[in-house]
C-alpha cells in the first residue's frame, strides 16, 4: 500500500494478545496522523479502481452530536491510523470526508449510529457504505435460526471473545472504561500513552478479519439487509429537517435475489417525537414497555437517552412493524 508520510512515524510495541489464541494476528504498527499527507492516498482520493475495506472507530468526550470527537480510527491490513482530531482539527477530519462518504470505500464499524452522529453534527459528514457487525451479528443469528430477543445487540467485547469471529478476550476495554468513569476527559490527553494507542488499536485492528468471516457466512439478503440497515444506523440520531433527502439512497433488493425467494420487507428508520413528561411512558418501567414493543413487533427501537435528542424515539425495522410498533407508542403517549 502506497502511503505517503511528511514525517517517519514508529511501528507500534506488541501488543499483549496471548500467542496461542491469535498467531494469525500479529499487532499492527500504527500511525499518528495530525496532517492530512499522512494518511493513505487511496484512502484521501477514494477510486472506483480502488476499493478498500477498512476498520473504523471514533474515541471521543461523550461521543454524539454534542460531545467532542477525539480520535478517529482506520484499521488498513498492514497497519492502523489514528487520527488525531485534537492536534490536527477540523481541517484534518474535513480531509477524510470524501472517504467516510465513499461508496468506494466500505468502512467496518461495530455499532455506528454515535460515530455518525458525531461526524454529522460537528462536521457535516454523512458516514456511508458502512458494513456494523452488530447489525450482521443478528443477521447471522437470523439465518440460523435463532430467535431475535429484544436485547440482542452484542457488545464488541462480546463479539471479540466468540470463537467463530476471534476467540480473544478484551479484558483492557475494561480498564479503559474505568480510567473513562475517573477521567470523562480521557481522550482527549495529549500527547497520547501508550495504553490510549493500544486501546484505539485494538479497537479496530481485529475488524477486517471479523468482515472477511461475517461475509463468508452472510446470504445474499441478509447482506442487502445488512447494506440497508447499516444506512439506517448511519442516519438514526442525525435528524435533519428534510427526512434525509440530502443522504445516499438506501441500497435497492439486488437483482439477483431469484423472485421464488421470500425477500423481506425492505427496513425503515422512523422518528417519533414524545410530548414533554412522556418518555417515562414510553419506555415503561425498567424498559418494559420497549421490551414487549419490540418483541411483539420484531423491530428494533433506539432511544437518544442522556446524549440526547431526549425528546424522540427511533425505531427501525420493516414497514409494517415499524408502523404497528408506532401506533402501540402513540397509544402509551395518550394513555393518562
């Protein structure tokens, strides 16, 4: 991979990832990325002649529309770029849009709908063409059989320590988390330790090699779902006043699904606004009222909580769910 660099950057230390479990992935060398020169050409210049799949992250205070992203992670084969959005500003985030809005450029994220919502609001980016694992994981789970229960979003912990995809576990995230409840601000130290490069590495660097073994066992419509329903994580908390008019299409049913095949509702994202003192009715007690919507409505709904928006609910899910689930959160609204 052609890279261009103004400065000589250090591969990074092994990291601590037990031989045994792993010897097929060595630790990548990462890259500090303050300027945009030094990431990737391919990756500044997105090309049809080009393709790339690549792991993405952000790190950030509160990530959302209101708190600040920090670092942005790309996760190439042969090493991980952390973008550096506190030294390098906005002019460095502003020079990834064209990839972050590429067809041409598949970008691997567990979980998207707050790094989208980050990367729309405070820097007008319309993260596209996004492959979430979560979203595949349940997919995968779906053609397998397995019931969808209304909790089934899988934490990238999780996800990491599941044989099928990794089989290592991730006892650092852990760390991390409490380092984040001592210090909200963690993120945004600088210069950056060694424990914040590897843990910005290590959330991305296993992303590939999950998408090359998600994408062995997905089908033919569970990968246009997934195409779908990553869009519509991409859009969940970024509203806008014209219904995403100004975003890309949602992929249409490929041709190549044969008609005799049952092909599924295509997904919907639906925004419902909750009247002021609401929400409390909506979400039942301890979530209960949520909880029977989706599973009655095998819909999957999103609440903007303490991050915000705190007046709306996002559901997603085929047309006639959505619509159904709808209807039985209006009834809670009304209900005195």
């Amino acid at each position: 991979m052609a890279s261009h660099h103004s400065e000589p950057l250090d591969p990074a230390p092994a990291a601590d990832v037990p031989a045994d479990n792993s010897p097929e992935l060595p630790s990548p060398s990462y890259h500090i990325v303050t300027k945009p020169g030094q990431l990737p050409v391919e990756f500044l210049e997105p090309s049809a002649a080009q393709k790339l799949v690549i792991g993405f992250d952000c790190e950030g205070v509160d990530l959302c529309r209101n708190g600040a992203l920090c670092i942005m992670q790309l996760a190439f084969p042969d090493a991980v770029y952390l973008v550096d959005a506190i030294e390098g500003g906005k002019e460095l985030i502003q020079a990834c849009k064209p990839a972050l809005e590429s067809d041409h450029i598949t970008k691997v994220i567990h979980d998207c709908k707050r790094d989208s919502e980050a990367l729309y609001f405070q820097f007008g980016i319309k993260l596209h063409n996004v492959m979430d694992t979560q979203i595949a994981y349940s997919l995968i789970g779906e053609q397998e059989g397995k019931k969808r229960t209304s909790d089934d979003y899988i934490s990238f912990v999780s996800l990491l320590a599941d044989p099928r995809y990794c089989g290592i576990p991730y006892p650092e995230k852990e760390e991390v988390r409490t380092l984040l409840r001592q210090d909200p601000n963690f993120w945004k130290i600088r210069p950056l330790s060694d424990m914040m490069v590897r843990a910005a590495t290590d959330d991305v660097r296993f992303l590939l090699n999950i998408h090359e073994k998600m994408m062995e066992k997905l089908s033919k419509v569970s990968l246009w779902r997934l195409a779908v329903r990553s869009e519509l994580y991409c859009r969940c908390f970024c509203l806008n006043d014209n219904q995403f008019a100004d975003w890309p299409l949602l992929p249409p049913v490929p041709d190549d699904i044969e008609a005799d095949v049952y092909v599924p509702e295509v997904d919907i994202l639906s925004v419902l606004d909750v009247p002021p003192g609401k929400m409390g009715r909506v979400i039942g007690r301890k979530g209960s009222t949520i909880m029977s919507v989706k599973e009655s409505c095998n819909v999957e709904i999103h609440i903007g909580g303490a991050k915000g928006p705190p007046d709306r609910v996002f559901i997603i899910g085929p047309v006639k769910e959505v619509r159904k689930a709808e209807a039985i959160l209006r009834g809670r609204m009304l209900e005195f």
